[in-house]
C-alpha cells in the first residue's frame, strides 16, 4: 500500500553537511519526496514531537540538541514507506545500527542519531500534520510508478 511518512533530518546532519547525503539514499531506494522544508524547531514542537519522553532524564539535552540547527522535514511516500525508512534508517543507537544503513554509516550515537522516522501510521499521520500544511505536500501518485513497482502492487 502507498504510505506517506516523516523523516526529519536531525542538527547532526545538518551540522556534518550530510543532507544531501541521506536525501540520496531514499531517493535511490525509490521514495519519493512529496514534500520537504527546512525549519527551526522550538520548544512547543518539540515538547509535542517528544511528549512521550518528556520524564525521561535525557529530554532537556534531546530537546536542545535538536534546536541547535534547523533540521530539514521530508514527507516520503512510497509502498510500505514507513517500514522501509525505518528499515533504511537503522537502529536508533548509531553504534549498534547495521552496516549499511543509515546511523550504521553515518552516526556512533543514540541521541545524535542523524534522522528521525515515523515508527507506525498512526505516528505518521500525526507527524506530518505536525510539521506540514496539507498545501505543502504534492500529489506524486502518477509520476514514475510504473517504474519503482508492479502492477499489482500499487
């Protein structure tokens, strides 16, 4: 099934100019950008996106953290998008993360992890509204489709 999903490109990207990087790499995979912006976090997003962290000792460092830079937002879509980004994305602690994917090639920790993904529909569906007006994401479904899967599988 088409699915859209959030992949945020953390300050450690940015910082390490890797964006263009892990762009790539869901380019290359066949994801389709059907929206992206850079922007700079702050506090009230950032308390929203994290709020199930918000007792955890570490949320006062992941919060500043990701408002060191801006970060780049992405809406990717594509069959199974949600699985396969967090498949791409690796591990979340970069040093325990596979070769190959993402944080396995990119990152050696588990907060400065280089992206964040959507882990279900439902937080997809939530993350997207969060940090995309519905005018900000294209209708893509026609273009190259037939290229990227079968018939019966679109």
């Amino acid at each position: 099934m088409l699915e859209r999903t959030l992949v945020l490109l953390k300050p450690s990207t940015v910082e390490r100019a890797l964006i263009g990087e892990i762009i790539n790499r869901f380019e290359k995979k066949g994801l389709r950008i059907a929206g992206m912006k850079m922007l700079q976090l702050d506090d009230d997003i950032l308390a929203e996106h994290y709020a199930h962290l918000k007792n955890k000792p570490f949320f006062g460092i992941l919060k500043a953290s990701m408002m060191k830079t801006p970060v780049v937002a992405m809406c990717l879509e594509g069959v199974d998008a949600i699985a396969v980004v967090r498949y791409i994305t690796g591990y979340t602690n970069g040093r325990k993360a596979d070769p190959g994917t993402i944080r396995g090639d990119y990152c050696m920790s588990n907060q400065q992890n280089i992206v964040h993904a959507s882990d279900s529909p439902e937080a997809a569906e939530a993350e997207l509204k969060r940090f995309f007006r519905p005018e900000e994401i294209f209708d893509l479904k026609d273009m190259n489709l037939s290229r990227l899967y079968a018939v019966d599988e679109i």
